[in-house]
C-alpha cells in the first residue's frame, strides 16, 4: 500500500473524532472564557448541546454535569432578567472578584508557590501558545494561564488537527496531536482537576457545578483520546 493510500486512510478513519473535539473545546472555552451570553445561553436551551456533547456516557463526571447543567436550566428560565443576574454573578464571584475567590481561574494560583499571576507557569503557557502564534485577545491585561484561554488554545490547535486530517498530513497532526498531549500533561492536567472541585464546592448555581464536571471529566478523556490518535496517526 502506498504511503498516500495509508495518509488517505488514516484521515478518514480519525476525522470524526477530531471534530468531536473541536465541538468540546469549542464548548468549554465559551463555558469559562467570559460572563454567559445570551447566546450562549439560548443555544444550550433550545439546541441539544449537552445532549451530545462527547464521551457522555463513558465519563462519570461529564455525565453527571450534564445532568446538572440540564436540571439548572429547565428549572430555571436563565434569559429573563432575574435569573439572568444571578447565573453572571456566580460567575462574578467565583472567577472575577471584587472579593476574594473561592476559584481562581489561572494555572500560576495552583502551582506557583506564591500564588501570584504572570509568573513562570504562566510564561510557559505563553510559550506554547507562540509555536501556533495563539494570542490571547487581553494580552498582557489577562494572565495567559487563564482557563478559558487555556480551553481556547486547546480549541485552535483541535481545528488544526482536523485541517491536517483532511489535507491527509499526517506527519503535520501528529505534530499538533503531541503538542495538545503535551499541553495536557503540563498544564491543563496539573491544576485544572482542583480548579474544578473548587468550582463544584462554592458555586451557588448547579450551572456551574455542571459544567466544572464537564471540564474535568473531558480533559481526562482527552488524554485518553490523544494518546489513542498518536497511536492511529
């Protein structure tokens, strides 16, 4: 078989789980990126978005934020006003401030030992980001080790990966494959677990226990994922 045949192959075959991933970063970044949109909002309450979104049978934690999440907003009509200030200022609280906060969003909080922002961790982040030439929209105004940036990096190169797939450059997404992996084990992994539980711990709202859940579940079914693709790639 030659080399083209097999690139062909190996194209088709990883495609559908490549865009499976696009969709969940895609998801997760808007999920902790920014205050809920309207948008945002009604997606989830008039598209099956949760309902579909990857790996939600196989993973304990996703499964149970989606159920979360779901209750949260058939219980609750999150577009008219009321409700609507409430689910922002859960977010407010727990990742934005003014006071204190129960779940700081950025690596360098977890494993810097001063807990200070733009440190080392965050250096290394930005590091990885400049190899794809990722730059944050609030550069140097937002520590680059911000989940949701974090989320939204892992979401640019998911989108590379499917480029590569369907150029059939399988050299160029074993490349990124490897670095998402990487970026995984040195980063999101290492803090974003007790990120979450922090998060699952003091949110007022079920929205935001669920989707801390998500988060954490799918990162580990990722690392489960990418592994498997390098394998196949």
């Amino acid at each position: 078989m030659s080399q083209n045949v097999q690139d062909d192959s190996c194209a088709q075959n990883l495609q559908p789980i490549l865009e499976a991933r696009v969709f969940a970063y895609d998801f997760l970044r808007r999920a902790f990126l920014q205050e809920p949109s309207r948008e945002f909002l009604t997606n989830l309450k008039q598209q099956p978005t949760l309902q579909v979104f990857p790996f939600g049978n196989e993973n304990k934690d996703i499964e149970q934020g989606i159920r979360k999440a779901q209750e949260y907003l058939g219980q609750h009509d999150v577009l008219q006003e009321i409700e609507y200030d409430k689910l922002h200022w859960d977010y407010t609280r727990l990742f934005i401030g003014p006071h204190e906060l129960p779940a700081p969003p950025w690596e360098s909080i977890y494993l810097n030992k001063d807990k200070l922002l733009f440190q080392e961790e965050t250096r290394r982040v930005r590091l990885a980001y400049l190899k794809y030439a990722f730059l944050p929209e609030l550069y140097q105004q937002e520590a680059d080790d911000h989940v949701g940036l974090e989320c939204d990096f892992m979401y640019q190169l998911s989108l590379v990966a499917c480029e590569k797939s369907k150029t059939s450059d399988c050299v160029g997404l074993r490349e990124v494959l490897q670095d998402q992996a990487d970026f995984l084990d040195q980063h999101l992994l290492r803090w974003v677990p007790a990120f979450a539980d922090q998060v699952v711990s003091h949110s007022s709202t079920e929205f935001y226990q669920g989707m801390a859940q998500i988060l954490k579940g799918f990162l580990h079914v990722d690392q489960i994922a990418l592994q498997e693709l390098l394998e196949t790639a």
